[in-house]
C-alpha cells in the first residue's frame, strides 16, 4: 500500500517538475534515474516490512487471529508501532506534496500567457494527470488512514472504550477495501501517464491485428484455390 503511496508522491513531483520546472536537471528526466528511484522505493519498503514477517511468531488461533499484534514476539509488536507511525507520517507527508504540486502547478497554468496555445494545453494535460493522482489518492487512502490512525492510538493509550474501539476496528476494515482497489488502479494511472508506452502498446496491437487479418486473408486464398483445382480436376 504505501509503495503506491509512494509512487503517487514521487508522480506529483514529476508532473510538478515538468510543468513549473521544465528546463531543471535533465538527470532527473532520465529512465535510468527513473528506474534507480523505483528499484530504492522497493527496497526501503521491503526493509521496513521484513522485520513485521520475521518477528510474527505466535501461532495463530481463534482468539488472536483477528489483531496482528497478538501474533508477535515482544520486539515484533514496538516495530509495528513504529512502522505505524513512520507510515502515518508517510502518508501526511504524500497528502502534503500532492495538494502542494495540484496548487503550483494551477497556479503556473494560470497565470501562464495565452499567447502560446501548444505549451498551455500540454500544461493543461499535465493538470488533468495531477488532478487523477489526487482523486485517487483522496478515494483509495484517506479514508483508510481517517479511520486507522485514530484506531492504532486508542489500541495503544485505550483511551476508548471496547464499544469505540469496535467500530474503529470495523471501519478500518472496510475501508481497507478501497485501498486495495488501488492495485486495481495503478496500472490505468500508469498507462495514461506514460505516453510512449501506450503508443508502443497501441502499435503492437495493430501489428498483430494486421498480421491475423494477412494470415485469415491467406487461408481464403489457398481454400479458394483448393476449391478451384478440385472444380477443374473433376
């Protein structure tokens, strides 16, 4: 979850940079240093969560199964409260840079001249992606984090009653739903933002369109003169 957190963060600053920023470092624009940034989000976050795997070494029963922190060692349960709040932190930290880059970049197209028709609609382009990566962000996490965040303090301080602290589960729960819908997302984020991978997609569809069109094409001619050889034969 919050490797797509991630990932929607560092897509704001993309679109960010290349609107308000376009004559920046052309490094940055680079694939190899897009890929570089992917393969360090990847890791950091597999680091963070290996030790809530390997420090899970309680069997699991129908008492405790429904809180994780139930099935940890000692050690295992102080990390999850602290990647608890790394990950709030995280997330704040995302909120804050996406409706930072949605601001800056209205902002610049707003006030950007008129006069070059091309560069503002692209720019317009650029404010339509920021504005999915927004909602989506807003739909699948916020309300997840709205209810886990206040659910992971009462468990620890039980400043709430077990009727409160039931509900909050229960919340948490079903909004869990909507940020896994993000794994459904994703890729139609990523496809409309990558221009050259969608035209490549595009283009091999054709080809292979074309290709079974020739093939069918083919195979009704030799039927045809099959059929014909057959009729003269006789």
């Amino acid at each position: 979850m919050y490797t797509s957190i991630v990932f929607l963060g560092l897509i704001s600053i993309d679109r960010y940079l290349k609107v308000v920023k376009p004559f920046g470092d052309s490094r940055m624009y680079s694939v190899t240093f897009t890929k570089v940034l992917s393969v360090c989000v990847w890791v950091l976050m597999a680091v963070l969560s290996l030790p809530n795997i390997i420090l899970t070494n309680v069997q699991p029963t129908r008492e405790n199964i429904h809180e994780c922190t139930q099935l940890k060692s000692p050690l295992g349960v102080r990390w999850h409260h602290a990647i608890t709040y790394v990950n709030s932190c995280l997330f704040v930290a995302v909120l804050v840079i996406l409706i930072g880059c949605y601001i800056a970049i209205s902002r610049y197209i707003h006030k950007s001249s008129r006069q070059f028709i091309s560069q503002s609609s692209r720019k317009r382009k650029h404010n339509q992606s920021i504005r999915v990566v927004v909602a989506v962000f807003f739909t699948c996490f916020l309300p997840y984090h709205l209810c886990r965040v206040p659910f992971t303090f009462s468990h620890l301080d039980r400043l709430l009653d077990e009727s409160a602290h039931k509900i909050l589960y229960y919340c948490k729960e079903m909004t869990l739903f909507l940020s896994a819908c993000n794994v459904c997302l994703d890729p139609i984020i990523y496809f409309f933002m990558c221009r050259s991978f969608s035209r490549r997609l595009f283009k091999k569809s054709n080809i292979r369109t074309r290709s079974e069109s020739i093939r069918s094409l083919q195979s009704v001619r030799r039927s045809e003169v099959r059929i014909y050889y057959d009729y003269t034969d006789v």
